[in-house]
C-alpha cells in the first residue's frame, strides 16, 4: 500500500504559499466550511483547516467507493468455508481452497493465459492507439472526420460487439469469408479452432479498446504546450527528433496512466473472451475471469472461485502498484520537459 | 414444509393414502366448486427466461389476474445470464421470487440446495388442485424430469415433484427437405447413414456450407441436444452406482466409441466453426440453407420453418434421431422448460395457483396454438385437431413425435456436479474434435476427474453436497 | 505540426491518411455490419452479400416492446453516475494534484484500487447487501456502485492533467483579483478540458455498457445494455433486433461524442501549462 514518501514530492510549488488572507480563501469554499473565526484566532484555524482541507475534499470520493470493502471482505470470509450455491451447508474449511487452487494445473494454465491475453491486448492496443492518435493528431479533413468517428466501437456493448465479429468471420455465413477465401485463407476458423482462438480474441480486443487508447492519447496530445515545438520547428529538429525527445516524454504520464487501465481491464476481461469462446476450444483460452465465473455461478462452488479472484485482485494491484511508481516518475521528467 | 391453510378432512384421507392424483369421485365433484379467488389480493414476483414459453404467460397474465385476483410481476432475462440471476436470487432466500423458471438439470441443483417447495402436497390436495388439471395428462417421461427423490444416482421419476413443465424439447434430426426432394436422398435412419449422407452433403448448397449442424460451445448446453441422445441411443450411460458410490462411466469402451464416431461426425461434416456453435447458430445456419440437417432440439428446426423464420423456411421437415442399428428403440433425450415455487416464498398459496394455472390444460392448450409453445406436454394437446392443423404444416413433425415419445426421457442421470461434469464433457469434446486428442485417453481421463468429485456425494441419503 | 511543402512531405501525408484510413476500415466496417443487420430481415440475415430488401421491423418490433423503458433506465443511472462522479470526482482530482498531504499518495492508490477487485467477486456479496439495504432495483443502488467503474478512470486521469498545469497561473490569477472560484472556472477547467472530456466521455460509456452490476443489482430498474441481448435467444436468434437494439442503445453515446467533440482541444492557448 505504502509507495514511498520521496514519490510523493513533486517540484511544483505548493498551492498555499502565494495565498493572500484577503482573498476568499478557494479550499474554504471546496471543503464547505464555514468562514474563519475572529481575527486573532484565524491564522491558528485557518491552518488547521488547511491541514484537513485535502482529507475534506477527498473524503466524498472515498465514502461513495469505500462500501465495496463489505463486500470484498465478506468475500475473502467466504473463501474459508466450502460455502457453495447448491448446497445449505456451510462449514469452516481453513485454506483449504487455497491449497486445492494452488495444486491444481488448471488454475496455472488459466494463470498463463490471463497474462499471456493482458499482454498482448494491452500491447496491440497501445501501440495501435498511440499511432492512431498522433495520425488524428492533425488538422487534414480525414483527421478531423475520423477523430470522433473511431471511438464508436467502444460505444457497443463489448458483449454485442464480439457477437457482431462472431458473425462477421463465420465461416459458413459470415461476410469475411469472402474476402478471406480470395487471399486464400478460407480455411482461417478464428476463434473456432484452438491455434487461432487467441489471435481472435486479441483482434476484439483491439477493436473494442483501441478506441479507449486513442481518445486519453489525443485528449493528451491537445493539451500539450505549444512553445517547446515552436521552439523545436526553429531548431530544425526532424519529426522523430521532436517525437523522441518532446511529445513522448510530455506524454508519458497520460500514456502511462492509460496502460495501467488497459492492463486492468484486460487482466480482468470477462465479457469478450465469455461471448468468443468460453475459454475453448479446449481449455485453450480459458483466462482466470472465466475459470472463477464457471466456478462460483455455473458450477455453484463460490467460495472455491474467491482465491482464484483474489489472485487476479494481487496480480492487478502489483502490476498497477508498480505501474503508478513508473508514472508518478514520469509525471516529475514531464515537469522538467517543457 | 408448514401447511398454513386447512381442508375438509375428507380429502385429507384421499392424499394421504397414495401420492397419486384425487382422481376420485369425490373430487370429481368438487371440479366446479373449486376456488380459484382463495389467494385473491396476494401479489406474486414472477422470474422467467426470455422465450416462447414465457411470452405465452406474459400474454395471458390478465386472464389470470381476472379469474384468481392474484397481482404478478415478471421480468424476462436474457438466456444466457438467466441462470445466474436465478441463483443469485434462490440462494439470498428472502422469499423472490415466488415463482421461476427452471430447467431439469438445474433443478437438481436447486432441490438439492432447499430452494425448490415440493409440489406432491399440491397436487394431491383437491382444495388446491382444480379436479381438471389431469396431471396423468402430462406425458409420463415429461412429468418425471421434474421427479426426483434427492438422491445422486438415482434416476428421475421417483421421489418428490420439484416442478412442472410449461413446454418440452426432444432431439431429432431437421432436414432440408426440398433439397433432398430433388436429389432424391433419404434422411437418415442410422447412425452410420447419417454420417456418409452428411459427410457426402459438403458443399451441397455452395461454399461453406455443410451436412449437419451440431453445437459445440464449451458448454454443458453441447452435450445435452444430438450427442447426448446419439451416446443413449448406443446404450452407453454416464454414471454407474459401484460399491456405494457414483462412478463415471465416460472411460467406458462403449462411451468412447460412441464419442469417437460422433467426433467424426463433427470433423467430416459439422459446422465449421463448430465450437463456437451453440443453439442459435445451429438452427441460424439450417434456416439459412448453410446446413443440410440439423441434428438437435426439434423446436429448433420448428422455429426455423415458420414463415418468415428463416430463408428455407417452407422447405424443412423432420425425422426421428439415428439409431446405432436398424431396429433399435429409438429415444431422445430431452430438455424441459418449467416452473417451480421458491421454498422461501411468502406466497405459496398463491404461487401454486399461478403454477397449475400456466401448466394447466386450458394455458397449455391455448399456448400451443396461438402462441408457439411447442413442445407441448400434454397428451390432450397433441391430440386436438386445431393444434394437429398448426403441425400438420410441419411435414414429420407429428409422427417423428410419435415414434420417439414412448422413449423420450432425461437421459442423464441426476446428480449436483451435472453443469461441471458436461461443461468438462464438452470442453473434452472440443480436444478429440480439435486438439487431436485421443478418444480414449482423453475420454478416460475425464471419467476420472468427474468420478473425484462425484465419488465423494453420499448415496444412502438426500443429497447434501459434500463440497471439498 | 510540422508544416513542410516538400514532395517527400506529401508523400508521408498521403501514406498517414492511407494508414489511417486502413484503421477506420478495421473500426467501422463491424458497425457498418451490425447496422446493415438491423435493417435487414430475418430471412436474408444470413447472406453474405449486401444485397437485400431493408427493412425497418427489427426497429419498429424494438421500439414497440418495452425496451425503451430499459433504455430510459439507463440513460438515468448513467448520466446520474457520471454528474455525481465530476461533483465528487473532480475537486478529489484537483487535492489530490495540488494540495501535500500525508498519505497523499496511499489514498490516490486506494481509490485506483476500487476498481481492482474483479466484479465476480463482490457480486454476490454485493446482492445480498443491496438486498438488505433496501438498494435492491433501485436507480440509486446501481448509480452508486457506477462510481466504482466511473470515480477511479475520472479521478486518476484528471489528476494528471491538473499536475501539467503551473500552480503560478492560479497565484498570478488570483493577484488579479480574481476568486478561486473564477480561477478555477475561467483557468483551470479551460485547462483540464481536453481530459475532463475525455474521461467524462468515458465514464459515460463505461457505466452505458455495464453489464454485470445491472444484471445481478436489478430487475425491474435493468438497462438496456442486459435488455439487449434477449432479442438473441427467444425462438430463433433475432440478429437484426440484436443490432437494432443495440444501434438505440448507442445513440446517447454518439450524441454525447459529437456534442463535446469540440471541447476535445484546450480552451485556452495561455501557453500556459508546465510554464
């Protein structure tokens, strides 16, 4: 949980060293506190106060998401009883649901294929995202068009998206086979044959979430600075050059902010990979999500699913945790850049 | 279960002599009289799967409102998450909702667990029972998918009645029959013809199309429909009761045949994309021209031939599921739709009446006519001419149900590792199709994992799932 | 950017729009489909041309049954979930970007962290809570379990877009004579407005397409992103209601895209960010 105080230190100066006491004082209003005492008390206050203004703003946030630990931690009780949805029994099992998961080669073949499916979606949809974004990134009329236009696939359900490619390559009906056929890959069976199963999912994926990259990407790249490149135009610098060494770095913390929900997200994907395959053919994508849901709903064994989840829960968290370190670095170099 | 409500004593001795229905005079005369305003005023919460089944009742709620002046509230769930909201829902026991849907499968699973009011007091109490529900009228082997005396093993038809059903699905072979009109062909009676006819049927209306369609999701759903009633029909079983306890028989040499030639099947002349098939897609590709037989649920085939329905629509018929040799009885397996009474509920007076209302004749009656509610389980049904006109539009369809009815029963064997052992069953499926696996290797090695799990339920006793 | 007249300049235009333009392809031609789907019958849905006679039933059977009743459910919990998560979302964004306070970074985390726990998890506990509290069905119960998906993706974002701007902009405009409130409102939000409608756009598509928390949490008070999928399985597959349905139910997001579209760049050129 702890990341480090030195992280925490950011070159900007803090917000209450040039603040008058004439003015109405910002943090009061945001905290909704009532104005400051008698005068010769206020300094005293009005520090306090000060003090407890950030906790004050924050705590709204904090109170409306904080409830999910009930449940969470009724979760983490369940996982020491064989708690099961088809039986009325209940009895106090230790970790006896740990152990079964943890010698059980289907958890660790689930585990590969969650990080194998998070690597590559998060991979595919960076780099696709970040190159669409700088190609949007520009004032030409298929730029301003497609701006907007691109981020319509997130706008589908995922569950109806995949359902539209579902149908799009089949190889019976579908209108790719065509195509597909010309280029003499009619025989391509996506997601219906264990080879190519990942590959299909990847390609979802991507279409579903690209988008989501492309949107954070180019919001960052329009708030960037323009000084630094009119500065970078004069010098002479080429694109790459002024690519390297000025937008990539003043983008870094939105890019790497945008990697740690993508890699989240598809460390957790449930939906995409529950309509394409339902972790076959076979068990060959059969990620950690999908092993749980059939666990603890089709197969009734709650409490068996909960370590497995909360598996996924560390390894999401260490991945973000480590992450957020390299961002919050990031964030200080971005500072510097300008 | 407490009984809050009282009867004439005489009635009383009736259901408490047999389990059998109060056929008797007595209750006979009491047909007239019987009050259906007795639970007037209750309101009922209604949880139904998104189906024709379902519809049918969403459409005639009025007249049930206006004849018990029971209030009810239904919400439809899309199928494939049906389930879970369902269990969700039983599992919270707070009393919602008072009335559900439930497949046979499941309901092993949810009787075992107490969510499910055994119905026989119901039925057997002519204060509660209108004299006119017939439940004799329901087909033997459809009424029993909602019997089961609790015990892992056990075949259904004994025991308690968890459930009664709203509408049934047997699984046959559809065909393409303008097709086989002009080239003659035959469907098939075995299974062997099935496989050569099919396998000989690639390519018949274009590229990508193919001989039969069959599911293959991996999803307990791949099993039940054209394998299940395949693997049946060649007389192999899935569990056995040795020295006191529930044994897989999937490594046996007649399952692995049996898996074997169907998996054949599958790579010589399914679906493409077979493992991503489920229902829909199957009967999708059937409508469409792309498959020239569909082998599973005849509603599917059914649906399919409804004008409108499909692009082949018009030009399919039916005949019954292959047998292993000519002459063999032949059987299907089956999936029922039905309706059931929360243990918890507040209202079940009134969830009763609501239960025998929707499987009752006239609900039933009326369903199969006007609302597309096939299979119907009534044997009344079948045999009233307006509902034989709808059919008769239906080329087959009648006299495959004929032929097949007298063995048409669930198939596997009950037991509350159902869903896991045949979502594994299906994923193993998918290896020998796909991964090359060996049929017997791999067929055996599954035998012995759900064998681990069911080894441990005790058989001398309902059953209490004995999680590890 | 870069402006150049240089044929190799044209040259590496044009390759950019062509790349883009192979993108879009890849993006839309599925959206094309499923539209195409919805204006088709179901006795020609299957076929692999694009040769058919449109038709409108698949919206006419759609907006006649009660999914409109579904889609106004959702359109309330999700334009509720986003407006509650900037009221509460963006002050938080701001303290946590400006104010150094102990345990700063510890809270910053934990929120990111709500939106770790995988739904399946807290789902069933989360039910038999809800149903104990009365949250059940109910508009509020699904508007506050949204901001587990919408608060974290709001504030973390927005937070570092209030970090790339200056604290010496809100000081020299608060010598001004400016409020804080008008620094904030005529600077800062200018400022943040490429993110703030970005992560906004988000969470509104995020919570829009929640499927999980409306499926379990309610019942009568489901979206229509759950309702959607009925049109799947009933008799047959209705694949051109499907996409009927689901071409409604993006309707609010499109016109949420295009409404904000412009606000997508800085409002203001201060030159002012990271000065």
């Amino acid at each position: 949980m702890f990341l480090g105080e030195g992280a925490g230190a950011f070159n900007h100066r803090s917000w209450n060293a040039p603040m008058s006491t004439t003015v109405s004082s910002p943090q009061t209003q945001l905290s909704a506190l009532p104005p400051g005492g008698s005068a010769s008390k206020e300094s005293i206050a009005h520090a306090r106060r000060r003090r407890f203004r950030p906790y004050l703003v924050l705590a709204p946030a904090l109170i409306l998401t904080i409830g999910i630990f009930i449940p969470f931690i009724a979760a983490i009780c369940l996982s020491f009883t064989d708690y099961s949805l088809n039986s009325s029994d209940v009895s106090f099992i230790g970790f006896d649901n740990y152990l079964s998961m943890l010698q059980s080669s289907d958890f660790w073949h689930s585990l590969w294929i969650t990080i194998e499916y998070a690597f590559l979606c998060t991979a595919v949809e960076m780099l696709l995202g970040v190159g669409v974004a700088l190609l949007l990134n520009d004032e030409n009329i298929v730029a301003r068009f497609l701006r907007i236009v691109l981020i319509f696939p997130l706008m589908i359900a995922p569950v109806i998206g995949t359902l539209i490619w579902k149908l799009i390559t089949n190889p019976s009906v579908g209108i790719l086979v065509g195509p597909m056929r010309m280029i003499g890959l009619g025989d391509f069976k996506w997601a219906a044959s264990p080879d190519s199963a990942m590959f299909s999912l990847v390609v979802v994926d991507a279409w579903v979430y690209t988008p989501f990259v492309i949107i954070l990407v180019l919001a960052g790249l329009r708030s960037l600075p323009k000084s630094p490149y009119e500065a970078a135009l004069i010098d002479g610098g080429s694109p790459w050059f002024v690519f390297k060494n000025l937008t990539l770095p003043m983008l870094a913390p939105v890019l790497l902010i945008t990697l740690v929900f993508r890699l989240m997200l598809s460390l957790q994907e449930f939906s995409i990979i529950f309509a394409l395959t339902e972790g076959g053919p076979g068990d060959a994508t059969m990620s950690l999500s999908l092993q749980a849901y059939n666990r603890a709903f089709p197969f009734y064994g709650l409490a068996e699913a909960i370590p497995m989840m909360l598996f996924l829960w560390a390894l999401v968290y260490f991945v973000s945790f480590i992450l957020i370190g390299f961002w919050r670095r990031a964030q200080q170099r971005a500072a510097g850049v300008a | 279960m407490k009984i809050r409500f009282t009867w004439p004593s005489s009635f009383a001795v009736v259901s408490a002599v047999s389990l059998a229905l109060p056929l008797a005079d007595s209750a006979r005369a009491q047909q007239s009289a019987f009050d259906w305003k007795q639970a007037s005023g209750t309101k009922l919460v209604v949880m139904l799967n998104k189906h024709p089944y379902a519809d049918a009742i969403i459409k005639r709620l009025q007249e049930f409102k206006d004849l018990t002046g029971i209030d009810v509230e239904t919400s439809e769930t899309p199928e494939e998450n049906y389930f879970d909201k369902l269990t969700a829902a039983l599992a919270s026991k707070n009393g919602t909702p008072d009335v559900f849907m439930t497949g046979t499968y499941q309901l092993w699973d949810y009787a075992t667990a107490g969510y499910m009011e055994p119905l026989d007091a119901y039925l057997n109490d002519p204060s509660q029972t209108n004299a006119d529900y017939d439940y004799k009228d329901i087909y033997e082997g459809v009424r029993n998918g909602g019997r089961w005396d609790l015990v892992p093993g056990h075949a259904t038809g004994t025991g308690q009645q968890w459930a009664l059903p709203l509408g049934f699905e047997t699984n046959i072979i559809a065909y393409n029959k303008k097709y086989f009109d002009e080239k003659g062909l035959k469907p098939p009676k075995t299974f062997d013809e099935l496989y050569k006819l099919a396998k000989q049927l690639k390519g018949w209306n274009g590229p990508g199309s193919y001989g039969v369609a069959v599911r293959g999701t991996r999803n307990w759903a791949t099993i039940h429909p054209g394998y299940m009633t395949t693997f049946t029909n060649a007389g192999a079983k899935d569990f056995e009761i040795k020295d006191g306890k529930l044994v897989s028989d999937l490594g046996s040499a007649k399952s692995v045949e049996v898996t074997k030639e169907f998996a054949q099947l599958v790579k010589d002349a399914g679906p493409p994309a077979w493992s991503s098939y489920t229902w829909y897609q199957c009967g999708a590709d059937f409508g469409a021209g792309k498959a020239a037989m569909l082998f599973d649920a005849d509603i599917l085939g059914y649906f399919q031939n409804v004008p409108g329905g499909s692009a082949e629509a018009g030009n399919i018929a039916y005949s019954p599921p292959p047998v292993m040799k000519e002459g063999d009885p032949v059987g299907a397996n089956e999936w029922i739709w039905q309706v059931a009474i929360n243990k918890s509920s507040k209202n079940k007076k009134a969830a009763w009446l609501f239960v025998q209302y929707f499987t009752g004749k006239e609900h039933g009656t009326w369903a199969a006519i006007n609302a597309s509610v096939v299979d119907p389980p009534r044997k009344s049904i079948w045999d009233n001419p307006n509902f034989q006109a709808v059919m008769s539009k239906m080329p087959g369809y009648l006299d495959t149900f004929n032929t097949i009815i007298a063995n048409t029963s669930v198939k596997f064997t009950p037991q509350p590792y159902f869903s896991e052992s045949t979502t594994e069953w299906a994923a193993t499926l998918q290896k020998i199709v796909l991964s090359g696996a060996d049929p017997k290797a791999a067929m055996t090695d599954l035998a012995k994992r759900i064998t681990a799990k069911t080894s441990k339920l005790k058989l001398d006793q309902p059953a209490k799932t004995a999680r590890q | 950017m870069i402006q150049s007249r240089s044929p190799l300049a044209k040259i590496g235009k044009g390759l950019q729009i062509l790349l883009l333009l192979a993108y879009a392809v890849f993006a839309l031609f599925p959206l094309l489909w499923m539209f195409i789907m919805s204006i088709k019958p179901d006795s020609q849905m299957l076929t692999t041309t694009f040769i058919f006679t449109p038709t409108l039933e698949n919206y006419a059977t759609v907006l006649h049954s009660d999914y409109m009743q579904f889609f106004f459910n959702n359109l309330i919990v999700s334009v509720a979930a986003v407006l509650v998560s900037l009221v509460v979302g963006v002050p938080a964004a701001y303290a946590l970007a400006r104010f150094q306070f102990k345990g700063k970074e510890d809270i910053a985390f934990t929120i990111l962290s709500f939106r770790f726990a995988p739904e399946i998890l807290v789902i069933l506990p989360l039910y038999l809570i809800y149903q104990r509290l009365g949250l059940y069905d109910t508009y509020f119960g699904l508007i506050w379990v949204y901001q587990l998906i919408t608060l974290p993706l709001l504030i973390w974002i927005l937070r570092g877009f209030f970090e790339d701007i200056s604290p010496d902009i809100e000081a020299a405009a608060q010598l001004d004579g400016y409020t804080w409130w008008q620094v904030f409102l005529r600077v800062l939000l200018p400022l943040v407005k490429p993110g703030l409608v970005a992560a906004g756009l988000l969470c509104f598509i995020f919570a829009w397409n929640s499927f999980t928390f409306p499926l379990l949490l309610s019942n009568n008070v489901q979206t229509s992103t759950v309702i959607a999928l009925r049109y799947l399985a009933s008799d047959t597959v209705h694949y051109g209601q499907v996409a009927a349905a689901a071409a409604i139910s993006a309707l609010p997001e499109v016109i949420l895209a295009l409404l904000i579209q412009k606000h997508l760049v800085r409002g203001l050129s201060f030159g002012a960010v990271k000065g």
